[in-house]
C-alpha cells in the first residue's frame, strides 16, 4: 500500500493505493495520527485494490475517532469489489461516502 496526503483549504485528502489489509494497517494509522488536528479528512479509495476485515476495522475504529472529536472523515472512490466489500461491511453508516473529492468538500461545506 502507498499513501500520500495532500492538503486543501477546508481539508486533508489521504490517497490510499493498492491492498488496505492487516500488513498495513500500521501505515494507515501513522497517516491519520499525522492529521489529527484536520477538521475533515478524505479518505481517497480510487486506487485500493484489496480491503480486508482488518481494514474495514480500521475504517470504523478511525470513524468513532473522528466522531468523538467533532471532525469529519470522508471516503471518496472506492470501485468495483473494494466498493462491494465496503457496502457489505456499511460503512456509509458510518463514514460518508462520496463519487469525488468535490462532492465530499461541497457536502462539508454546506
């Protein structure tokens, strides 16, 4: 897995490419301890190939975090059997999932 973080006015948008599984949850959790302070963060799905269960956990564990704290965490393009696994697991119950990244900055907006 690669992960880059690119910043915009209103949030931090973490790009997540290839497999999101137990093997990187540690890379995964680095990333979003670096922008704990950020009052949205996107998580940008469109290259991930793989999740697992692990992952799935991850995602939820991070969306009580953000909740907690009052900030807001987004998922944006997920595709094909990464987006099926994340509907079977609901994740949009419990992180807002979004078609792009500005549609998610527009949706934090308003």
């Amino acid at each position: 897995m690669q992960i880059a973080h690119r910043s915009y006015r209103t949030a931090d948008v973490i790009d997540i490419t290839g497999q999101f599984n137990f093997g990187t949850r540690k890379e995964f959790s680095a990333a979003i301890e670096k922008i704990k302070t950020s009052p949205h963060v996107i998580l940008n799905f469109k290259g991930v190939t793989f999740v697992d269960s692990a992952a799935i956990g991850l995602l939820a564990l991070a969306a009580q975090q953000f909740k907690s704290a009052n900030r807001t965490l987004s998922l944006v393009g997920a595709q094909g059997t990464v987006k099926q696994v994340l509907n079977l697991a609901h994740i949009e119950q419990m992180i807002p999932t979004f078609a792009s990244e500005d549609a998610a900055l527009s949706k934090a907006a308003a």
